[in-house]
C-alpha cells in the first residue's frame, strides 16, 4: 500500500467517526488545544501557513505536507463508494479523532516520524 492510499484510508475512517476538521481557522483552534492528532497542509507555503506550521512545532501533532491545495481537497471530501466529489482546494485539514486503528494510519505514522 502506497503512501497516498493510506492517507486517504485513514482520512475516510476519521470522517467517518467525525474526526476531520477542515480550514484554517478551524484547524488552528484544534491545535491550541492540544486536540489534533494530524494535520495535513499544502506544500504552497503562505504567511497564515507558516504561522500554522510554528503553531504545530510546539504540539504533539504530526504534520504531513501534500503538493498542492487540490490533493487536500480530493482526501476530505470522498463518497462511500470512494470517488471524489465536490473537490475544492483546500488549505489545511486536521484529524483529532482516528476512529479506530489501522494498518494504513501505522503507515501514515511510520512516514512521518520517518521524516
């Protein structure tokens, strides 16, 4: 299973348990408290992004860049047979709820601590 794949996995259960915050305003909330467990952001880097990304250093919360807002768009917004609908850029989206663990989200961690 390729990297991509597993985050979109992990994504589609986390949604499934209410688990996906998307925006970044809403995501910046979720990381001062100390909520959110993954946060994934564009690789276009903005002064709102970098303030994030230094929001995120002082937290416990893995940070996962994707190579443009679009692909951040197809992760959040997949249908229950796993087709993409209604893709809209987005910036930055946080997970604070798993759901359950799997094979795809201990692949997600690996990458990231691996980085």
């Amino acid at each position: 299973m390729d990297l991509l794949t597993a985050l979109e996995l992990t994504l589609r259960k986390a949604r499934a348990h209410g688990g996906v915050v998307r925006g970044l305003h809403e995501s910046a909330k979720l990381i001062e408290k100390r909520v959110a467990q993954l946060c994934t952001v564009t690789s276009q880097i903005t002064s709102s992004l970098l303030r994030l990304s230094a929001l995120i250093t002082t937290s416990t919360c893995l940070l996962f860049q994707v190579p443009r807002p679009s692909a951040n768009g197809l992760l959040c917004k997949i249908d229950s047979e796993g087709n993409a609908r209604k893709v809209v850029g987005c910036s930055c989206l946080v997970v604070k709820d798993y759901g359950e663990d799997t094979t795809a989200l201990n692949i997600v961690k690996k990458h990231i601590e691996s980085n």
